[in-house]
C-alpha cells in the first residue's frame, strides 16, 4: 500500500478537509506543484488555482484564492484565504462575478485597477471550472449553454 500523508485544508471561516492523500497538487505562486510523502520541508505562498487530492483511485478538487501552504515529509498544511470544494460553490454567484469583472474590463479601467479586476476574472473562472468537476454537468453548463442538451 503507498505511503500517505496527512492533510489539513482550512479557510479564516472553517476547516474545509482534514485526512490523508496519496498527492497533492497545489498552485504555488512559482507554479502548480506536486507534492508526495516525504517531500523536503518548505513553504510557499498559494495563487488563485486548483488543489487536487489524490486519494487512491479517487481525486478531491478544491478552488483556492491566495494563501500559504507550509510541507513537511508527513503533513501538508493549507491555510487558504478562500476555499471551496466543488459542492460549495454556487455555479451562478460565480458566473456572475465573472460577467461584472469582464464587463469592467471592458470598459477601459484605470491601470492600476486592471490587476484587482484581473483576479476577479481569475477566481470567478476557476470557480466555474471546479463547479463543473462534480456537480451535475448539465445543471452548470445549462447556465452557459441555454438550452443545451449536454
Ligand atoms: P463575489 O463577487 O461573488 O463575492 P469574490 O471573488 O469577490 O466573489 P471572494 O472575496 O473571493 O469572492 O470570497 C468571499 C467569500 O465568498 C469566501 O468565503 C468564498 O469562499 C465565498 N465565495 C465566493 N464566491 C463563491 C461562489 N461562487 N460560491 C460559493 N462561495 C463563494
């Protein structure tokens, strides 16, 4: 049986996921890395992206915005600004969120506004793609696609 770690998730609100995976794939602000048992010690701040768990031949998807995440050869601990699995997430807040932050864009803002507004289009987006990980399809896309069949 492979080795596992241990791994806690939590937000400023909650503790999102406490347990072992066999991997985790996280979005560290040089790049997504991969982290399996026995990994040297580090830390690393977090971006807006993807973590995914591997547990076995199950995955966990998890939305994150921001953070830190400190490892150890045993333990990887994830202290999100936000967080959420793809149950959490309301399909339609995002895709709103989305549509505000590019209609902004779209409308020519002062420079020094574009990076915030940037991220707002980044967290809406990634949002909407850990949605449709699990939730049923048709329902998310159905939001997109008016009509669809899916
Ligand atoms: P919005 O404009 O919809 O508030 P946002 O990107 O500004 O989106 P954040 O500031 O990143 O929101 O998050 C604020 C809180 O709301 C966090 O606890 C986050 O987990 C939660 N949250 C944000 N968007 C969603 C969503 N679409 N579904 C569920 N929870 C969300």
């Amino acid at each position: 049986m492979a080795r596992a770690m241990q791994v806690d998730i939590v937000t400023p609100d909650r503790s999102l996921f406490s347990g072992q995976a066999d991997m985790v794939s996280l979005p560290g602000t040089l790049g997504q890395m991969g982290i399996l048992p026995g990994h040297a010690p580090l830390l690393s701040t977090l971006d807006i992206g993807e973590i995914i768990l591997h547990m076995g031949n199950d995955s966990r998807f998890i939305a994150v915005s921001g953070g830190v995440v400190e490892v150890r050869p045993d333990k990887v601990t994830i202290l999100a600004d936000t967080a959420e699995t793809p149950e959490d997430i309301d399909a339609a807040r995002a895709q709103d969120a989305l549509a505000r932050a590019e209609q902004l864009l779209a409308s020519n803002p002062p420079p020094h506004e574009r990076p915030v507004i940037e991220a707002a289009v980044r967290r809406s987006s990634l949002r909407l793609k850990v949605a449709r990980r699990h939730v049923g399809r048709r329902q998310v896309e159905g939001l997109n696609f008016e009509g669809g069949n899916g």
